[in-house]
C-alpha cells in the first residue's frame, strides 16, 4: 500500500470516529480558501467539499 493509500485510509478512520470534526474542519478549510480567494472559486469548492464528505462518509 502506497502513502496516499496510507493516508485516505487514516483520514476514512478519523471521520468515522469524529464525523462532526471532520466536516467542521472542512466547511472551515473552505471558508478560509474562499476569503483568501474573494468567493472566486466558490461553486468548486463547495463541489470539492461535497464529494470529500462523499467519499468520507460523512453525512450532513
């Protein structure tokens, strides 16, 4: 198993344990990049966000 296996692995287990952490710590991420960016970016990274709680199996 490769690094970025390791590491998608790891992340899978920390939102099963901690799934309200988890999306708050990317609802944050995305906030963050969208002040430093002016919004300009906003519609893909919600779409980003989406797919990473998706994958994650973090429901909202």
């Amino acid at each position: 198993m490769g690094f970025l296996d390791d590491a998608i692995d790891k992340a899978k287990d920390l939102a099963e344990d901690h799934p309200d952490q988890v999306s708050a710590g990317l609802d944050k991420a995305e906030g963050l990049i969208n002040e430093k960016t002016g919004g300009k970016f906003e519609d893909q990274l919600d779409g980003g966000v989406e797919k990473a709680k998706d994958a994650l199996g973090i429901d909202e």
